[in-house]
C-alpha cells in the first residue's frame, strides 16, 4: 500500500514539472516574442515613411549646400561659378526694388569695386513643394563699395525650380529687415 500511494504522488510530481517545463517553454516563447516584436517595430522605425519623404530630405540637404555655396562664390568674387546655378529666366529684387534678369545680375556683381569681406547666410528654412522650392533666412555682408565701408543686414526668398534632375534658382528677393 505504501507503494502504491508513492505512485501517484509521483505521477503527480511528474505532471507538476512537466507543467513547470511547459510554462517555462510559454513564458520563453512570449518573451521572445515580446522581443521578436520590439524588434520589427524598431525597424520600422528607422526606415522613412516613404520614398518621397527620403528623396524630400535628399533635395532639402542639396538645395541648403546649394545656397550656401552661392553664397560662398558671390563672396570670393567667383561670379562666373555662380552663372551655371541660375535659371535662363532668373530675377533677382534687391531690397531698393531694382530688377534684375540673370545677365544684369551678373554684369552689376562683375564690378571691380566691390571687395567682400564677410558673407553669410543664417536661419535658413527649405520648403518643398515637388519640383519647386522656397528658401528663406537672413542674409548679412559686410565689405567696402568703391572705398566705402558697408555693413548689410537683410531677409531674403529663393526660389529654386528642378529641371533636367538640377536645381536652379529662379528668383530671388531681398528686404530690409524691419525695426519691430
């Protein structure tokens, strides 16, 4: 009788770590999963939203080297460089409302007298808008015009158009912050 009442408690002690064991297996199996499922979330993630968002950050970051490198060329005076971003019909507005066509723009920056000795451009903001993009931001530039000093402070607006896969400007405008 002793014997057969050790049985069952063994059976029964054998069903309990069998259960243990499958309990184990489910809460390895839902951690992995947990994991598993982490993961793919994690991946999915770091790949942009869409294409069009990926080839949207790719034009942003061109068109900020774009506009800086403008400015770096019109500041050393490498105007001749500067030609090949500017659209056949580009128009540019300075602030005292003169116009002028991409062949003017050029003539007018080819002076002798004009000596650059600081160009910068800060605040830049890109809008996309598919093949068409407005930058603004702020513009300062200091140097000396036939020997006199200047110091310019100024808001401007781009317009950059993509044609044959290259961005160019197509317009351009400069105001005088204002005082307020």
């Amino acid at each position: 009788m002793a014997a057969g009442e050790s049985l069952p408690q063994r059976q029964g002690v054998r069903r309990d770590r069998r259960n243990l064991r499958f309990g184990a297996a489910i809460c390895l199996d839902n951690q992995m999963l947990k994991y598993l499922f982490s993961s793919a979330v994690l991946a999915v993630l770091m790949i942009p939203a869409s294409p069009a968002q990926a080839q949207e950050e790719s034009d942003a970051a061109q068109l900020r080297t774009l506009e800086l490198q403008v400015t770096e060329l019109y500041k050393q005076r490498k105007i001749d460089r500067i030609a090949p971003l500017l659209d056949e019909d580009f128009v540019i507005t300075f602030e005292d409302g003169s116009v002028y066509s991409k062949t003017g723009y050029m003539s007018y920056n080819a002076a002798d007298s004009l000596h650059i000795t600081e160009a910068e451009t800060l605040d830049l903001k890109i809008r996309l808008h598919g093949n068409t993009a407005v930058l603004t931001g702020m513009y300062h530039e200091r140097g000396d015009d036939k020997g006199k000093p200047y110091d310019y402070r100024d808001r401007f607006t781009d317009v950059w158009m993509k044609k044959g896969g290259k961005w160019r400007m197509i317009a351009s405008h400069y105001a005088l912050p204002s005082d307020k």
